[in-house]
C-alpha cells in the first residue's frame, strides 16, 4: 500500500509539473489558432504522462532497459497524439474558415448559407443561431423596405390631398376678394367645409407621428365594451345616413375591458368610417363584442365585397388605400396606421379577413385582472 502511495506521488508531482508548463504555454498562445491549441494539449497530455513515469521510473530504481522501453513506448505514443491532435486541429480550422466567408457574406447583405461540409456540434448551433439571425434580418430588411415604400406613397398621397383643397380654397378666396362670387354664402360653407377635411387631415397626422415616435400617453380605466360601442355608433350615424348605410350593433356584450376611453373610441370610429365609406348603399355595416380566452374581441363587418389577399397584409400599413376593388374616397389613408398604433399601445391586435360580401376588422384586447 506504501509502494502505491508512493507511486501515486511521484506519478502526480511529474503530471502537476507538466500540466503547469502546457498551462503557460496555452496562455501565451491564447491568440493563436485552434490547431495550435489542439497540438499544445495533446503535447501536455503525453509530457504529463512521461514526466510521470520517469519520475516513477527514477523512484523505483528500473534499469535502463527498462526505462528506455518505457521512454520509447511514450515517444511513440506522443508522435501518434500530436499528429492527429495537429489533423484534427486543422480540420476544426477549416470548417471555422468556412463559417468564417459565410458570415462574411451575410454581413455584407447577403442571407446567410449554413456550409455544407459537417462541423463540429459547437460550429454546426453557431450555424445554425447565424441562419435564424440572418432569416430575422432579412424579414427586417423586408419589413423596412415595405415601410418605406409607404412612407413614399404617403408623402405623394399626402402632397397631393393638400394641393388640391388648398387650390380650391385659394380659388374660392381669390373670387371672394374679386367680388365674382355668384353665392358668397356657399362658397364660405364650402371653405369651412375644406378648412375641416384638412384640419382633419393634419390631426391624423400629428396622431400618427405621437404613435410612431411613442409619445402616445395613455390613460386606461376600466369601462364596458357596450358603452364604446354605444359611444361610436353614436358618432358614425350621420355618416351612415347620409350614405343610405344601416348600422347594427346588437350583437356586443357588455364585456369589461381596461382602455383608453378617447383613443380606443377613435380606434372604432375609424373602422366604422372606414366601413361606411366603402359599403354601398342599402348595405350593412355590423359591429359586434364578444369574450374569448382571456380576451375581448371589438369586430366591424362591412360590405365592400372584399380586399384582394395580396393586400390583405398591407390593409393596416401608413397611406394604404387598396386597390380599384375597394376604391378609396378623398383621405390620406391614415386612419387605419392609426387603428393598429393604438391597438398595440393597449397591447392589443388588429386583423382584418374577407367574409362573405365585406371583409370583417377584428380587435383583440386583453381581459383586465382582477
């Protein structure tokens, strides 16, 4: 039992020695390349094991025969380690390097391509995080292009809409002035009537900037989902009758729900004008309340004869007004941007799918605890 403790010491003080130096030199080479490292550790591993059996040999007195066998069976040993730790090193170098020009190419704009050639399990979930990022990014970069195409859209959209009642206003007061106004008194209601649309105009505006920039403050209480709808149908029916268009709103139960009372009105008041405007005459245009899984879900349902699926994603994005299929009054096709922004400041979503004869504006607000 002494002869083996004895052992166990020399053969450790040998190792200890051994491992302390590989450990200096891995940490001035902590720079250098994986193979390099790979060489070290393997050269540490067979100098540990020589530096104790010498130490062992030298303890227990073996002759030199002996110790030369033992000393040969070590170098071999260590040229077999070395030579693979320095194939496997290089092997784990070029599959780093092609990791390397495929991040590369992804940096550059490109979509990353995850290297054919199998890796190591480390390099294969580097991969494989780098693919999800560069998919991420790139839905980003979609996201952003489409963002400002809109932003586009709107600018001449908006230019426009400001050009022609300001040419009219302009006109209107120029013939004013002149004393040429065949009717004075219409053509100052007509300008109160134009002054409104781009009072109106510059007020979604300035909503849309507050959403964007994320100064919206919001002021939740909690209020039931009858009294919005009440206070919304309330609003939108001299639009409605004035286009020949039936409200219905007795499918909404009195659901609680914690909003901002004012924006969460303007949110139903520019689906229901919205739904008004583009539902014919003698139509229907329905707004409904119902409780679902820890949600509440506000719905307005018109008659427009549906929005094309290629634009049903873009219905909700800054100065969308649609297509010849749902032909767009005078606006800056801001109200439904607005919709969205104030929806998810409530932590909420807005969705829109086609039902038959009209497309169907959901709202999904969370239920109040408590």
């Amino acid at each position: 039992m002494k002869d083996l403790l004895l052992i166990a010491v020399f053969a450790l003080g040998g190792a200890t020695c051994a491992g302390a130096l590989g450990a200096v030199v891995l940490r001035l080479l902590r720079h250098r390349s994986v193979a390099v490292s790979l060489t070290v550790v393997a050269a540490v591993t067979v100098t540990a094991m020589l530096a104790g059996t010498l130490a062992v040999a030298q303890a227990m007195f073996l002759s030199s025969h002996d110790l030369t066998v033992v000393t040969l069976v070590v170098a071999m040993a260590a040229a077999v380690s070395l030579a693979t730790a320095l194939l496997l090193g290089r092997w784990v170098v070029a599959r780093s390097h092609d990791l390397t020009l495929a991040a590369r190419d992804f940096g550059d704009g490109g979509s990353f391509a995850v290297p054919a050639v199998p890796a190591t399990a480390e390099l294969a979930l580097l991969s494989r995080e780098l693919a999800a990022t560069s998919a991420k990014l790139a839905a980003s970069r979609e996201r952003e292009r489409a963002l400002e195409t809109s932003r586009r859209e709107l600018v001449a959209w908006i230019s426009h809409d400001l050009r022609t009642p300001l040419a009219g206003l302009r006109a209107m007061s120029e013939a004013l002035e002149d004393g040429v106004a065949a009717d004075p008194a219409r053509y100052h209601r007509q300008i109160g009537a134009e002054v409104e649309r781009l009072n109106s105009m510059v007020g979604d505006l300035f909503e849309l900037s507050r959403i964007h920039a994320g100064a919206l403050t919001l002021t939740p209480t909690r209020m039931s989902v009858y009294d919005l709808v009440g206070d919304a149908l309330s609003g939108a029916d001299p639009l409605a009758h004035a286009h020949g268009v039936r409200l219905v709103g007795d499918d909404v139960e009195p659901v609680p729900v914690e909003v901002d009372g004012k924006e969460m009105t303007r949110v139903l008041a520019n689906l229901l004008v919205n739904a008004i405007r583009h539902t014919p005459a003698d139509g229907t245009v329905a707004i409904a309340a119902e409780r679902r899984a820890h949600a509440v879900v506000l719905s307005v349902t018109d008659g427009c004869g549906g929005i094309p699926d290629e634009e049903l994603p873009r219905v909700f994005d800054t100065g969308w007004r649609g297509t010849a299929a749902r032909t767009p009054p005078a606006g800056a096709g801001l109200g439904l941007a607005i919709v969205r922004g104030i929806v998810e400041a409530h932590d909420g979503r807005a969705d829109v799918r086609n039902v038959p004869g009209g497309c169907r504006f959901e709202v999904t607000l969370p239920v109040p605890t408590g």
